[in-house]
C-alpha cells in the first residue's frame, strides 16, 4: 500500500525517521510503498527520486537503498547505491 505520511522502520542496525532519511538521501520524502508483511519499505519516493530498498542479509538484517533519478534527462551517472 501507498502512504503520503512517513511510516518509521528500523533494521538490525539502524531506525529511519523521516529526518534520517531525508538526511540520508538529501532529498525531501513524498510517498512510500509498503508491501504486505513486510517492515521496510519496497520503494520510497522523494521529490527528485525513486529509491528501492533492498534487503542485504548477512550476519544482520539490513537494507541499502538504490537511488534512481526521476528525471530521464539526467544522466546515468545520478544512480547512488548507498546503506
């Protein structure tokens, strides 16, 4: 489901609030997608960016978040893999 309000979620190793992440990403959060049963997010819109989340399990749980440009005209060097 689609929320326009900020949902916290943590993993093993951190919590996101809605300032850690915009702090995070330097970008300011306009929407998130939560699929069923899980306790992060899929995808997290911000105004210039989509990000998908990716869970990365190793000895904890964690994510990392891929952030890809809005925009199609700017380049592919704007894609940021970053956790």
């Amino acid at each position: 489901m689609i929320y326009y309000e900020w949902i916290d979620f943590k993993t093993d190793t951190n919590y996101y609030s809605q300032q850690t992440f915009e702090e995070d990403v330097g970008d300011q959060f306009e929407a998130v997608l939560f699929e069923k049963e899980k306790v992060h997010p899929t995808i997290i819109w911000t105004k210039q960016y989509v990000i998908l989340v990716k869970t990365t399990t190793r000895m904890y749980q964690d994510i990392t978040f891929i952030k890809i440009a809005r925009h199609p005209t700017q380049q592919l060097s704007d894609i940021h893999h970053f956790g």
